[in-house]
C-alpha cells in the first residue's frame, strides 16, 4: 500500500513539474510575442546608430539630432524617425496607422530641418 501512495505521490509531482514547466514556455513564447508586436522603444543611443549607418552625418550632429528628435517629436515619432533611418518598413507601416496626422508630419519633416539646425548652432 505504501509503494502505491508514493508512485502515486511520484506522478502527482511529475504532473505539477510537467504543468509548471508548460506554463513558463508559454510565459516565455508570450513575451517573445509582446517583444515583436510591441518593440522596445528607441532610444537616443539606437538614433545615432540609425543616423550614422543611413546618412553621412557626423557622429556630433546624429547625436545633436537625436536629442532635437526626443525634445521635439512625440515617442511614437521619435520611434518614426528611427524606423524610418533603418528603413524598418514593417514598423513604420504599424506606427504610421497609430500617429495623428500631426505627429506623422512631425516626424516625417524632420530629418529635412533637425540635421541643418544642429550644424547651425555648433
């Protein structure tokens, strides 16, 4: 009787580690998920590196620009800009159907003004 207690304590365990386990890949694959539907926000550093690999412009001014785009811009088109200069076509497809009408006119002025402004003002 006790060596039918334990095998049956032996599978209610292996059956919680099974469920425990299940459940932490699905915890795992949803972040994946959330990471690709909603990509971590750009930041001044990922500016200068879009800037720098897609133009020829200075380090300096990438990085004057990037702090004009941050102050000027909202986040979704400073996020614009920055999908825009990696030419990322499916994230400037989804934040262009999220932006106002202003904030895409923002965003897609501003490469055109921000650069020269920041070389005006060194």
């Amino acid at each position: 009787m006790d060596s039918l207690l334990r095998k049956e304590q032996e599978n209610l365990t292996s059956d919680s580690e099974d469920k425990t386990m299940q459940k932490m890949l699905f915890a795992i694959a949803g972040l994946g998920f959330s990471f690709l539907t909603h990509p971590v926000l750009a930041d001044e550093a990922a500016f200068v590196e879009a800037c720098l690999s897609s133009t020829n412009i200075e380090r300096s001014t990438c990085e004057c620009t990037a702090q004009k785009a941050k102050q000027e811009l909202s986040p979704k088109g400073f996020e614009f800009v920055v999908a825009t200069l990696r030419r990322d076509d499916p994230v400037t497809a989804k934040l262009r159907a999220e932006m106002t009408v202003q904030e895409l006119t923002q965003a897609g002025t501003f490469m055109a003004h921000g650069p020269k402004q920041c070389t005006q003002e060194s």
